[in-house]
C-alpha cells in the first residue's frame, strides 16, 4: 500500500527601508513550520530589490529546511528512544 501526501510551502517578501525580510512557510496536513530569511542592502550597492528578495527567500528556505530536520530528528528519537542525528 502506498500513501500520498501533498505538502505546499508558500513564501512571502516584504521590503522596506533597504530591508527584505521573506517567510517560507511549509504546510504538512495538521503541521505547520516557517523559516525566516532577511537581506540588507549596503549602502555603497545599488538598490536592486530582485537581489534582495533571492538573498531573503534563500535564507528563509534553508532556516526552514534546518528546522524540519530537526522536527525529524525528534520523530525518529521518539520512535526509536535512542539519539538521532541528520546533517543539511
């Protein structure tokens, strides 16, 4: 027998004031986790708001992406009740 979920990560950017803040936010059936992202523009660069936005979605996945291992990380301790250790 085989199961299928459908798992959806939605990412949203907000810039302002040289500022890009981005969330991915990952929903998995009853769960929910969101990983955080933020580029800052320097002031000698010119303001390119794409870059910004591609700096902040890859750091929100990848917080995301370290924070669902970890939740793995858990299960499988919880199953097994021996330490568990996955690397990114």
């Amino acid at each position: 027998m085989s199961t299928s979920d459908r798992w959806s990560v939605r990412v949203s950017v907000s810039e302002a004031a040289g500022e890009t803040d981005a969330e991915a936010r990952l929903d998995m059936d009853d769960e929910h986790l969101a990983g955080r992202g933020k580029a800052r523009l320097n002031p000698t660069d010119r303001d390119v708001s794409k870059i910004g936005a591609e700096i902040a979605v890859a750091r929100a996945l990848s917080d995301l992406a370290h924070k669902l291992l970890n939740t793995a990380t858990a299960d499988i301790e919880g199953v097994t009740h021996e330490r568990a250790r996955l690397h990114l």
